[in-house]
C-alpha cells in the first residue's frame, strides 16, 4: 500500500469513539449478513453504513502495517467516498470492524476503489474476495461500469482473480506528485 501510504501522511486529527465495539441496533438498509458462522456463534457482515469509529478504522489499517493518516483527513475521505464497504464480525452484542473498502466515483461512469483491507486474523479465508464482489455489485447497481484501483505490487494477482486487469488495452495508470 505504499502508493497511499505516502498520499495520507500528515497531521492527526481528533475524532469522537462513541459506541465503539457495542452493537447498536442494525439498520437493515446498511446491512447484509453473510453466510458465515464461526464457532464461537459470531456472524459476519457487510455494511456500507458509513458512520464508523476512526480510531477502530486506524486499528485495522495498523494490523497491515498501513502508516497513520490524519484521523480528520479519514473523516474527509469516507464522508467523500461513494460507496463505503465495512465488514464487521459480530459476537452478542458486541461488533469488531475485520475489514473496510471504499470507493470515488463520479457518479455515473467510473468508480476507483480505495483502501481495501482485511484484519490479518481473517485472512485466506475468502473475505477480501466477498469485500471486493461486494464493492462491484454495489457499484454495478449504481450502474456504473468503469472500475479502477491502484494495486501495490504484492495483490496485483489478488485483483486479477477478480477480473481486473493491469494496463488494458495498454493504457496506462499515471501520477503526479508535489516535488
Ligand atoms: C489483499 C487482502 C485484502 C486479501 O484479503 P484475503 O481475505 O486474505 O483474500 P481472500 O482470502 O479473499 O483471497 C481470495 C483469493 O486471492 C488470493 N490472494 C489473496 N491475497 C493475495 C495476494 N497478496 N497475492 C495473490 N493472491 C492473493 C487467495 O489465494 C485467493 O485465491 P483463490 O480464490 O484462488 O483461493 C488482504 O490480504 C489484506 O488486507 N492485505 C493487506 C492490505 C492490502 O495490501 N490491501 C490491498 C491494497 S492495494
């Protein structure tokens, strides 16, 4: 990840930690469950309610490794975003945020999804690949057909057994960055 790892550095800000980790009642318009439960009784699923705790967020990006982003900046980006895609694993009546995606889009042709992760405890066990089928029937429904994402060089092979391919056509991915 280190494409946004260098784009998010910067300054913190604050950001409020009401709720964090107790399940508040699910609003069923943010939410679907997914066909999943561990031993423990805990289920998993989707939501693209996009009021989540940051600092729980910054945990998740932590576990991969991802350098900090100013929490204020965060808020910014997901209030901004298109679409947010959080995956939750929910045990009585406590939730854990175990992986996140989000997308910008321009709200009719072309979506770019950013800042997929899962917690390393969850792993090779399929859920990046339903986080990210989920993203593109989200974004499909809103009939947008043009999905892009910049890939680090480590889950190039990841997206490609999605279907996303590197350099279509030859056409190329190009940054600009301040000096
Ligand atoms: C990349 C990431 C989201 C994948 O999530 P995951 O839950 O481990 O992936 P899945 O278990 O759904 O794997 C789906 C398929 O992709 C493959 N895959 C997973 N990670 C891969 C990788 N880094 N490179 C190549 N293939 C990979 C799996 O083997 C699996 O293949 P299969 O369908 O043939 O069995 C996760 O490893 C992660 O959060 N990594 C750290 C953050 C990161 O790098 N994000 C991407 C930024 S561009």
């Amino acid at each position: 990840m280190g494409f946004w790892k260098s784009l998010f550095t910067g300054t913190d800000g604050s950001a409020s930690r009401a709720g964090a980790g107790s399940l508040e009642v699910l609003d069923s318009r943010f939410v679907e469950f997914l066909p999943y439960q561990g031993e423990n009784g805990s289920r998993l699923y989707f939501s693209t309610d996009r009021n989540i705790d940051l600092y729980e967020l910054e945990e998740l990006c932590d576990a991969v490794g991802w350098s900090r982003r100013p929490l204020r900046k965060v808020r910014k980006a997901i209030q901004h975003s298109f679409l947010v895609v959080s995956l939750w694993e929910q045990k009585g009546n406590r939730r854990r945020l175990i992986g996140f995606s989000r997308a910008t889009s321009d709200h009719a042709f072309n979506a770019t999804i950013w800042d997929v992760v899962v917690n390393p405890s969850f792993q090779g066990k399929g859920l990046g690949k339903s986080l990210m089928k989920y993203m593109i029937k989200k974004l499909r429904g809103e009939d947008i057909s043009n999905i892009t994402l910049f890939a680090d060089p480590h889950v190039v092979e990841f997206y490609q057994g999605l279907g996303f391919m590197v350099d279509p056509e030859g056409i190329k991915g190009m940054f600009w960055y301040p000096d």
